[in-house]
C-alpha cells in the first residue's frame, strides 16, 4: 500500500475487517478523506500528526487494533481533524489497548454525535470538557476503569444511548438524566452509584432498555420508566431501592424482562404485571414482597 499516499483526492477509506498487519499505512497526504475506517489487524504506532490536516474528517474509526497509544501521547494533544469538521462527526477507539485518561482535548470535537470508547484500559475521571459535546448522541465507555461521578453528562441532553457499564463510577444519577427527552438505551450496571434514581427519569423518554443493576442504589422505584409503553428490559437487580413496584409497570405491554431482585423493594406486585404478553423473565427474589399466590400467576 506505499502508493495510497498518492490518492490526494481520496475520501473514503475503509481497510477495517481484514487480515492486514503491522503498522499503518502513510496517510499524511490524504488531506481530504472524510471517512477513515481501520478497524482490526494494524499495530504499530499510530500516527496522530497525519490527521491534522483531514480538516473535513467526520469518521474516524479506529476499533479492534493493538495501537502503541497507550495512553494517548500527551504531545499530540489529541489534535485530530474532526475538531475542523463542521458536520456530524464520529470516533471509535473501542477494544485498543489504551489505558491512561481520557484526553481532556474530546471536549473540542463539539460536534461529535458518538463517541465509542468502550473495552479499553482508561482510568481516572470523566473529563472535564465533556460537557461541551452536547450534539453527542452516542456515547459508550464500558467496560474501563473510570471512576469519579457522573456530573459532566447533566449537560448532554441528547443522548440516545448512554453506556458506562462495568466502571467504577460512583455518586448520584444526575437529575437531569431524568430530563433527557432523546435517551432510549441507559447501561450504567456494575459501578458503585448511590443514592436513588431521578424519580422524573422516563417521564419524557421512550425508553427501550435501562440496566442500573449492580450498584448501590437506594430509594423507590421510579414510576414513569415504561410510560411511553416502550420500555423492553428493566434491570435492576443488587442494589439497595427500596418501595413498591408502581401499578404503571402494568400497563407495559412491551415489557420483556422485568429484574429488581436483591434489593429491599416491598409491598406487593401489581396484578397486571402477571399477564403481561411479552414478559418472559421475572425475577424479584430476595426483596420484601409480600405475595399471595393467585389464579393470575
């Protein structure tokens, strides 16, 4: 590939999902790509300095490569040519080797929409700055080492999905997590979270999935999580969330797959969640339920 460097006028390229190896081809000339994909096989140090002038890069996609960029060298200071791009951009350094911080300098890409950071190394806090993503959309970091709270996300009101499973990130929910009219898919299962949830959380979103489970959680049950009738799975289990179940869980014919079990949840289960048609998982073992076994069981 020594001659890719002579398609100056290149856009698109994608080399990922292939059996290539070693390290990246040079890219220093292609300053008008727009989509860059090289998913899985390279290695090799990956060079930073050739994006800086892709100033119309809205794709940059990087998943499934032992890059040497662990971390992030500080030198570069992440400097890439979605910073330039005015329109709806994209990074995904997912499954690399990185380990270190999340550069502080992802608060420039203000018009990123997703953003995939998840199945690395990366430690210390959500950055300040990530606030100031607020076109982001998507948003997965699972399954790192963040910890910290969650208080830069009170800013990015349109999220769709927000994935930051298998951390160690503590503090409250944010309340306006509990505003966010856009948000669909919510994973924060397997951190240290406490106190209790927004109770205005779903009141505005069609919520499809919610895993919570796995952390410290205290307080009711929020009422409104299925009240768009389009919540699938509600998950969550091991915690301490303690009241009853509202009778809104009922009504939610989309339901699939309803887990509160290990926590200290009371009261009865309201008859309507027993006939619900696309229920096949219930769990709300070791709780406080009283219940008495009926024909609608």
């Amino acid at each position: 590939m020594e001659d890719l460097k002579n398609c100056a006028k290149l856009e698109y390229l994608d080399l990922g999902n292939n059996f290539f190896s070693g390290a990246v081809p040079d890219i220093s000339s292609l300053s008008q790509l727009r989509y860059l994909h090289l998913n899985s096989g390279f290695s090799g140090n990956f060079p930073w300095k050739s994006l800086q002038n892709m100033t119309g890069l809205v794709r940059l996609s990087l998943g499934d490569n032992p890059f040497n960029f662990s971390p992030i060298p500080t030198e570069e200071r992440f400097q890439l040519g979605l910073e330039a791009s005015r329109s709806k951009s994209t990074l995904d350094l997912s499954s690399n080797l990185m380990t270190g911080k999340i550069p502080a300098e992802i608060g420039n890409l203000i018009n990123l929409w997703q953003l995939e950071l998840y199945n690395n190394s990366f430690t210390g806090k959500l950055p300040v700055g990530l606030g100031n993503l607020t076109k982001l959309e998507m948003f997965d970091a699972s399954m790192n080492s963040l910890e910290g709270d969650l208080s830069e996300l009170r800013f990015l009101s349109n999220l769709v999905s927000l994935q930051l499973s298998n951390n160690n990130l503590s503090g409250r929910v944010p309340a306006e997590l509990g505003e966010f009219k856009k948000l669909v898919n919510l994973s924060l299962f397997s951190n240290r979270l406490t106190g209790p949830l927004p109770q205005k959380i779903g009141s505005w979103a069609q919520f499809n999935f919610i895993d919570v489970s796995e952390n410290f959680l205290n307080g009711p049950i929020p009422p409104d999580m299925c009240k768009e009738g389009t919540l699938d799975m509600l998950l969550m289990l091991k915690n301490n969330l303690t009241g009853g179940i509202s009778a809104t869980y009922a009504d939610c014919s989309s339901l699939t797959r309803f887990r509160v079990n290990q926590n200290l949840v009371s009261g009865t289960v309201p008859s309507g969640i027993w006939g619900l048609p696309n229920l096949n998982i219930i769990d709300i073992a070791s709780n406080n339920i009283e219940e008495r076994i009926t024909s609608d069981i």
